[in-house]
C-alpha cells in the first residue's frame, strides 16, 4: 500500500482521509492541536458546549451521499433535527421570522412587501435549478481547466455568471429588509452580495429549499462521525503534532517532518492553511508568491463569543441575526475599507434552545458572532469593545436584561485565528467565491511545483463552507485515485 500523510484534521482532510483509506492507501493525520475538527473543534465549560467554529448545519444532502459513499447513513452517527423556525432576523422596527417551509416563508414576505411572494417563489425555483447544476455538475469538478464549467446547463446562464446577487435579487424587491434577507447566505461564500455572480444563488434554495437543521450535540457530533469513521477505515490520527516541514526530494514529495520527527511518504495532502501549507516548502517549490497572496479576496474574519448564562433567555431563537444597523456599512467597513466595524451586524446562536443537552438545566448557551475584517488589529481591549456593543444591543432588541446573568465568557478573534490554525490573515473562511476566484481560478488542488503534493480545503476547490469542504476532500482524493 501507498502510504499518504495528510496535514490538518478539519472537515476537508477528514473527508479525503475516509475515501483515500476506503480506495486501499495507508493513511496518517497530523494535527497541531490536540482534538481533530480543525476549525470546526468544540469547547465545553461548566456544562456549557459550544461548537467553536461552524454553527450551521445547511445541504443535509451533501452529508448524506458523503456518508452513504461508505455505506452509512448520517442517522448511524447523530441525531438530526430540522429547525422550526429556522431563524429569526432582527430589524430596528421588526423581526423577521423564516419558517421552516416556502410556505411559512411567502407568508411571512407577503407580511412585508404584497405581491413578493410570488416572486420569491419565481427566485427559488431558479435557485433551486442553480443548485441542481453547482451540486450535481459544477462543484465536482476539480477545477483544472475552465473547460470543466462549460456544459449545456453553465451555457444557458452563462449571463448568471456576469451578473450579482444583488442584481437579481433587487429587481424583484423594493423593501430593504426582505432585501437583506436574501442576500444574507451568499455571505457564507465570504464575499460582498454586490461581487457575487448570481449563479450563486443557489444558497437560497439551500436555506430556504432545504432548511436549516441541527445535529444533536452540536457541530462537533459531525466531527466525531467522520473521525469514527475514518478509524473504522483504519486512518491513524496523530494529535498535538504540528508538521514544521514538507519534504520534497528529486521534485518529489518524500514526507514530512513534524515533532522533529521524519515521516515518510508517498503522498501528502494538505488540508492546513494553503498559504500555510506553502510555507513548509523550500521557496524554489511554492507555487504562488506573498504578493498572489495578498492580492487575493478572502473571507471575512470573526470576533467570537462563547457566553455562558445562568438562566433561559426570552424572545430568541436557535438562530438570530442583528440586522438593525446599515448592512452595506458594515460591509464596506470588511471589503472596501477594512476597519473595525463602526455599528456591527452579528449573528446569536442558542442550541440550548432546541437542544438541552447543551447547557444545564435552567441555563443558556450564547454564541456571538461578528463579521470583520481580516487582518486587523486584534487586543483585549477591543473585544471587550465589542462584546458591550453586542450585549447592549442584544438587551435593547430582545427587551430583557441578561447583563447579570453571565456566568462566563470566552471569545476568539485575529490572533487565535492565525495562532491556532495557522490561517492567513486570520480569515475564519477561506478565499472568497468571487468571479475572479471561481473554480479553476481558485489555488490549484495539485501542486504544479512537486509531484504527489496535494491540497485540499476552503482556499481552493470548490471554496468556503463545511459542505464544500466535504466535496474539495472528495475531489483531492479522486485526482490521486486517478493518477495511481
């Protein structure tokens, strides 16, 4: 058997570790922290538990056929739930509600805007024909070639890959609420509504077509699924052992080092940081230079909270977003002008309202969320900034006093961004799905500079996300299936 390493143990290198076990190769994980999950890890304190990372379980059929690929199903592994209502957006005049079926959602657009709802029935049944193609076609591509977006279906809307969300979306609604509301999920792409083509949306039909569920536990039970299996295939997992070094010899990979230990290898396959990853070559073997680099869109980065409370919250949901400031301020304030928000958006989850297991009786799990900018500076005294902000505008909008029921709180933001994941500028996901950075633009899953070195993950194929994620681990192993 071939013996391939793999570097990092996030969503990617899990799913390409599975289907290179299965395909017959030996196969070793090296993570630098000591729990596997990558950014998706979790964090438990006092009976409180919090998924670190990902908090949004969307595409439940990209799951399934990972799973059913091994013959299993996502029910052998964890319990399922499907969120009723899926979320709630706050406005500074009105909370949005979003059910978990079209029709809760028409009726809750026709509340709004009269007539909208027939033309958000028109926008999803496009965006659900958008998904079909980008799941079944696009995103399966391993983007070598621009040739691999050139099909029947991509032809017919070619238009769609010139045009943005926002277009799309604004010439069918007038109110700038229902506005924001749909332009919301291209976010996960980690790019501006306005430089996202609106082929992109697809991610409608995924949150409104398809819902939005949680795994009991949380995020994390995902994780333990895909190291169970992994370890079921034989995968080993090593913990704690940061790689310092990929070993390349005569061009060709040779192993690496990690805990000032040789490892060798047939192939290695990188799921860490993809600038990262580079840095552990020699420069005469990196592909791309520190100006490709920093000329490059990334997603945004995030100051995060984990907060725990003493008592159950009211007027909140599973899901919550603030959208009670100016949404293209903020925008602007991450991609246009990168500096620290000056009214942030943010996002409020509480799993422990759907799921009890994740607090103690009689208490909340809060987890907050602020969309910034990468790269920027990062100090206690800002987060503690910004978290007044948030509680502040968390009591107004949700009418209660929750200032004296904090327990605890944690938060991670720039610096454990960089520090923990080794990831450039301390984005939180990856490279932004841009035009410009769309498949066979995106860094290559091949490494053109050293043979049998691989990539895999949210810098390259098919982009940002935990869905996408799963896919680039499947398109990384296919490409090395192929070549042996």
């Amino acid at each position: 058997m071939k013996k391939i390493i793999i570097i990092g143990s996030g969503f990617s290198s899990l799913s390409a570790s599975c289907y290179l076990a299965k395909a017959g190769f030996d196969v070793e994980i090296f993570e630098k922290n000591d729990t596997v999950g990558g950014r998706a890890r979790q964090f438990i304190k006092d009976g409180f538990t919090f998924d670190i990372g990902p908090s949004w379980y969307w595409m439940p059929d990209i799951f399934d056929k990972f799973f059913a690929d091994f013959g299993k199903k996502t029910s052998d592994y964890y319990q399922l739930d499907k969120l009723n209502p899926a979320y709630q957006i706050f406005f500074d005049d009105d909370i949005i509600t979003i059910g978990d079926c079209m029709e809760k959602i028409c009726e809750e657009f026709e509340r709004i805007e009269s007539g909208s709802a027939a033309h958000l029935k028109s926008f999803i049944h496009k965006a659900q024909e958008n998904y079909d193609i980008a799941i079944n076609k696009v995103v399966l591509r391993p983007g070598l070639s621009p040739m691999e977006l050139v099909t029947k279906e991509t032809i017919l809307r070619v238009d769609q890959f010139f045009k943005t969300i926002s277009h799309e979306v604004r010439k069918r609604f007038k109110n700038p609420k229902l506005i924001s509301t749909l332009e919301f999920p291209v976010l996960f792409l980690g790019a501006k509504p306005s430089k996202t083509p609106s082929f992109y949306s697809f991610m409608n039909f995924a949150d409104f077509g398809l819902g939005t569920w949680h795994p009991k536990g949380g995020m994390y039970e995902i994780i333990k699924a895909m190291r169970g299996l992994a370890e079921e295939l034989n995968v080993k997992i090593h913990t704690d052992s940061p790689v310092n070094k990929i070993l390349v010899q005569n061009g060709k990979v040779a192993g690496i080092n990690s805990n000032s230990k040789t490892h060798l290898a047939d192939i290695v396959v990188s799921g860490a940081d993809y600038h990262h990853s580079e840095t552990l070559l020699d420069s005469e073997n990196r592909q791309y230079s520190e100006n490709y680099w920093s000329k490059k869109t990334y997603a945004p980065s995030s100051l995060l909270f984990y907060v725990g409370f003493n008592k159950k919250l009211q007027n909140i949901e599973h899901h919550n977003l603030f959208f009670d400031t100016d949404f293209e301020k903020h925008a602007q304030e991450i991609y246009d002008t990168p500096k620290w928000p000056s009214n942030p958006l943010f996002y409020a989850n509480f799993p422990s309202v759907t799921d009890a297991s994740m607090a103690p009786e009689g208490a909340e799990t809060g987890f907050f969320l602020v969309p910034i900018a990468p790269g920027l500076e990062d100090t206690p005294e800002l987060r503690d900034q910004y978290f007044d902000i948030v509680i502040d505008r968390f009591v107004k909008r949700t009418k209660q006093d929750v200032k004296n029921s904090i327990i605890f709180k944690e938060s991670f933001c720039v610096n454990d961004f960089i520090e923990q994941y080794n990831s450039y500028k301390g984005n939180a996901y990856g490279m932004a799905n841009t035009l410009r950075q769309t498949a066979f633009l995106r860094p290559n899953l091949k490494s053109s500079k050293v043979k049998n070195l691989f990539f895999t993950g949210q810098l390259t194929v098919p982009g940002p996300g935990v869905p996408p994620s799963l896919i680039s681990g499947k398109l990384v192993s296919d490409l090395i299936i192929q070549k042996i």
